[in-house]
C-alpha cells in the first residue's frame, strides 16, 4: 500500500472514530436522561393526590351529612311528639329544623358538587396512570435498545483503535506525513485528507492542476490542496 492509501485508511478509520465516539457520547446522555418519564411521574403523583384530597372532602361532607340529618330526625320527632306544649320553645324548635334544613340543602349541593370532582379527578388519574405505564415501557424498550448499541459501538471501537494502531505503525517509516495528518486532523474539523471530486478538492471545491492529479494518483508524494491545505488522495 502506497503512503497516500495508508493516508486515506488513517483517515477513514479515524473518522469512524470519531462518529463512533460522538454516537457513545450521545447514547450515555440518553441513558442518563429521562425528562418525559420525570414529567409523567409528577403529573400522576399530582392526580393521585388531588383525587385522594377530593375522596377525603367527600367522606367528611358524607359525614356532615349524617350528623345533620340525624339532628333533623331528632328535632323532627320532639317536635311532633306532641310532648312539647310550651309555643316559644316549639317555635324556637321550628326555627332550628329550618335551620338544619337549610344546611342539609347546601350540603347536598357541596356533595353534588364534589362527586363529580371526585369522577374528573378520578378520570384524570386513570389519564395520567396510562400516561406513565406508555412511557415506561416505551424508556424499558429505549433502555435495551441503546444498551445493545452502546456493547456494539464499544466493541467497535475497540476494532477501529487496534485498526488505528497498524496503520500508524505501518506509516512510521513517513514521520513528517504523520505529524502534518496529525496537525490537519486538528486544524480541518478532523478531515486531514480528502478524496479528488473530478479533478477538484473534495472539501473545498479548489481545481486542482492536472499535473499535480498526476502525482496524486501514482500515491507516493503529498500533495496539499491550493484552496484548503488538506492532503489530496485519487
Ligand atoms: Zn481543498
């Protein structure tokens, strides 16, 4: 293999390096971040509370409720016993059934009201329950796939690395070839050595001279792009 080939093997397989590591990077962010399911979490946590907060406000008015009504019944049989006589007290004694009355009306209105808050809330926490249920199953099946991907990337990795090595051993005879791929690598966005597009730069469009084309295809001498600086491969 000629220097530029071994050139353009570097440089392919640093490039697989670093979509490799780029992907790495982003799937260990993927794992470790998880906003839908924190989000979901919340919004049942929310619903649950709300509904048992409701369902308790609904007992104690049911309670209310029965307190009241057994008042009424009381005062209702003294009342109709016929063994009140006195008229103040019998008229103080309509008084407070009305009383009670009212009260038992406003109650069942506020219990009305409540059952169905109860019902929406309710509704909603069964809404939110699926909501969760969606998504953690949908993050399990994420979880495995990107833990597949992730062993896969990392043995490749491991491939490209050893790949790496050879090819630099085999280019240690062009120290000076080595040193400016190194230099590219870091100055060019990682793209050292770039592929001829019909006589042209493949990165920068630059027309290269037919003579240059020349020794660029026979391989063995480094040939720069006018335009870019970046090492020209056939
Ligand atoms: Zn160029």
């Amino acid at each position: 293999m000629n220097l530029l080939s071994l050139l353009w093997q570097l440089q392919t397989t640093d490039t697989e390096l670093d979509e490799k590591a780029k992907r790495l990077q982003q799937i260990d962010t993927a794992l470790a971040d998880t906003p839908n399911l924190d989000a979901a979490r919340a919004a049942h946590a929310d619903a649950q509370k709300r509904l048992a907060h409701l369902r308790a406000q609904l007992h104690d008015g049911e309670l209310q409720a029965l307190a009241l009504d057994a008042k009424i019944k009381s005062i209702e049989e003294r009342l109709y016993s016929g063994r009140v006589t006195n008229p103040k007290e019998l008229d103080g004694m309509e008084k407070d059934l009305q009383m009670h009355k009212r009260q038992r009306n406003a109650l069942d209105d506020k219990l009305l009201a409540l059952m169905e808050a109860v019902e929406q809330a309710h509704a909603r926490a069964d809404e939110t329950a699926r909501a969760l249920e969606h998504i953690e199953t949908t993050r399990a099946r994420e979880l495995e796939q990107l833990a597949r991907e992730r062993d896969a990337l990392i043995a490749r990795l491991a491939e490209l690395n050893t790949a790496r090595e050879e090819t630099r051993a085999r280019l240690a005879a062009h120290a000076d070839a080595l040193r400016l791929y190194d230099q590219l690598r870091q100055t060019k966005a990682g793209r050292a050595v770039v592929q001829l597009k019909r006589d042209a730069c493949g990165a920068c469009g630059f027309a290269i001279p037919t003579a240059l084309i020349q020794r660029v295809r026979e391989g063995n001498v480094l040939v720069l792009c006018s335009g870019c600086g970046r090492i020209l491969v056939g």
